[in-house]
C-alpha cells in the first residue's frame, strides 16, 4: 500500500473521531467604501428691484436653489410687511410676464445673482368672494323687480303680481341658476387661482348686477307681453335651458374630479359615463357652451331684448376664455385631441 493511501486513511479515521473536517480560515471582509462627499450647494443672490422707480428694494443673501417664487415673495414680505404675497408681482424683465408662485429659482434662467423686478397689484380679493359676490347681486336684484319693491313701477303696482305665467317661470329659472353657481362656488369648485385685484370686483359685479336689473325691469314690467308663438315657445326655451343646466352642472363635477385638492398637475379632460360630458370630445371648453345654451333658452322662453344683448355680450366674452383654454391646452399637451373646437363643435 503506497504511502498516499495510509494518508488518506489516517484522514478519514480523524474526521470519523472529531465527527468534523478540520475548520477552514474565515475569508477577509471587504473594506468598507468611504462615505460620499456631500454635493456643495450653491446659493442664490437675489436682487429686487421696483419696476417703475428702478430702485433697489431689497438684496437677499443665501436663498436656497430649491427656493420657489413664492418663498421669495415671502421673504420680501417681512421687510415690508404692507406688500403681502398675494399683492406683488416679480418678473424677470420689465416687460416679461409675472412668475408663477410654483417657479423654482434654480430653473429660471438666471445666473447665481438674479434680479426681479417687482410691482403692487394693489388690494386683492379672493377669487371665491368675487363668484359669490357676482352671484348673490343678481339673485337679489331681480327678485327686488320681481315682488315690485316701491319705486321701481309706478306706485299702483307696489308689491303686485304679473298676471303671466311666464313672468314667474323666468323669476324661478333665473333663481335657480344663480343658487346653483353660489353652490357650485362653494362646494364643486377647485379655483386655482388665488387672487385677484379688489378694483376687478367692481367691475366685474357691475357688469352682473346691471345686466340683471335691466333684463328684470322689462321681463316683470305690468306691461311686459308674452312671446310671440305662446306657450310651444316658452316650453322650448325652458327645455333648452333645464338641458344646458344639467349639462353645465355635469361638466364642473367632471372638471372637479380630474385632478385631487391642492394638485396643480394639470390634465386632459375626457368624457366619463356621463352623457352630458360626451361633448368633450368635440369641445375644450363644454362648461361655457352649456352655459350659452342656457342663456339662448332664456332669452327663447322670455322674448326679452336686453336678455338677448346679455346672451349675446356674454358669447363674446366665453368665446375669449375658451380660445385661451383651447391654446394653453394644444400648448402643453402634444398629444391634446385635433378634432376639438374651443366652444361651437367645428365652428369656434
């Protein structure tokens, strides 16, 4: 027997009395990696200055790259506290449009010393108290022509009622679309827009509240006459609005739900389920079209002239707002539907 075999017999006898191999040496642990270096952040200078006067309001020292329009706003609020953020307006340029409150500095383009330019809008007022206030007017003035308040008719009419069915179904139409927008104001709703000049609220209500008195002084006039065919008339045009109504209503919970409270993440509207938010397919901005719908039913069931110059001021400006709709929608989505129309299906 060679001298390989007797060791390998003199293993085997070892292991069967320890009852396990012999240990084997533990392998070397690996050197653990240095920590990373911190990145070095590189702070923001910035500079603002009055737009009109040129002169410099305030440095800022260190701001942070991650620092947002509106941080920056805040900031120069408490150096002067009367310029709260919501009543200044910073831009790049002198003749450049107002930033955004969610523009964040580090992807302006600006070097590390950035300079804006600042300006007072002046009191502001919040978009909400605007719709409420815009709502509420008319509501209460035409129900002032409607019960004939003194002064208004001559005296022998105080507190009468129209002899016209009519009369009274375009008070209860009339009602119910202010009621419905205060509501919708309230609870539907998401306005994205904080603020806007106090001075536009003047503005914006007279147009509203002297439209309604003028459409009501005539609709509840003792001499008001009824439409020309008579009841056919005033069944179709009561029908057009009741229509348009809902469909106005379908369009704002559509609109609501398409993105959740407080996101600004912007997204295309598409038709749901409901049939009255299948116009979307054809239409950017149905919401305006339904309500020009409702005034046409109006101005249908009461043969009324000022209602038709209201229709027909209120197309103009609708028209306005969805074409801008309809721009900054084919602006930042590329894949935005090529069939649709601002308000009109195919026409506008």
């Amino acid at each position: 027997m060679g001298s390989n075999s007797v060791m390998d017999i003199l293993a085997l006898e070892a292991k069967n009395v320890n009852g396990a191999e012999p240990e084997k040496k533990a392998a070397p642990r690996p050197k653990p990696k240095p920590p990373k270096k911190a990145k070095r952040i590189v702070y923001f200078e910035v500079e603002i200055v009055d737009l009109k006067t040129k002169e410099k309001l305030l440095l800022l020292d260190k701001v942070e790259p991650t620092a947002t329009i509106l941080d920056i706003k805040s900031l120069f609020h408490k150096s002067y506290p009367k310029w709260y953020p919501a009543r200044q307006s910073l831009r790049l340029d002198a003749k450049a449009k107002s930033l955004r409150d969610e523009d964040i500095l580090q992807t302006l383009p600006v070097g590390t010393t950035a300079s804006f330019y600042f300006s007072d809008l002046g009191p502001q007022v919040t978009w909400g108290t605007v719709f409420l206030t815009e709502c509420a007017g008319p509501l209460i003035i035409y129900l002032m022509f409607y019960f004939r308040l003194p002064f208004i008719y001559p005296p022998k009419y105080d507190f009468t009622s129209s002899k016209h069915w009519v009369v009274h179904l375009a008070c209860m139409c009339h009602s119910f679309h202010y009621i419905k927008r205060i509501l919708e104001t309230l609870f539907v709703h998401r306005i994205s827009h904080g603020t806007m000049p106090l001075r536009n609220i003047f503005k914006n209500c007279g147009y509203y509240w002297c439209s309604a008195a003028w459409m009501a002084y005539y609709i509840n006039h003792p001499l008001y006459t009824t439409p020309y065919y008579g009841q056919q008339q005033v069944n179709t045009g009561l029908y057009i609005f009741l229509f348009c109504q809902v469909g106005n209503f379908s369009i704002h919970i559509a609109l609501r739900n398409l993105k959740s409270a407080g996101s600004k993440t912007k997204k295309i509207p598409y038709p749901t389920k409901n049939p009255f938010t299948w116009i979307f397919w054809l239409v950017s901005c149905p919401n305006y079209t339904y309500e020009l719908g409702s005034w046409i039913g109006f101005t249908v069931m009461t043969q009324c002239v000022p209602v038709a110059f209201f229709t027909l001021v209120a197309f103009i400006q609708m028209t306005v707002w969805a074409k801008g709709k309809h721009r900054s929608y084919l602006k930042e989505f590329r894949d935005y539907p090529t069939l649709r129309s601002s308000i009109l299906p195919f026409i506008l």
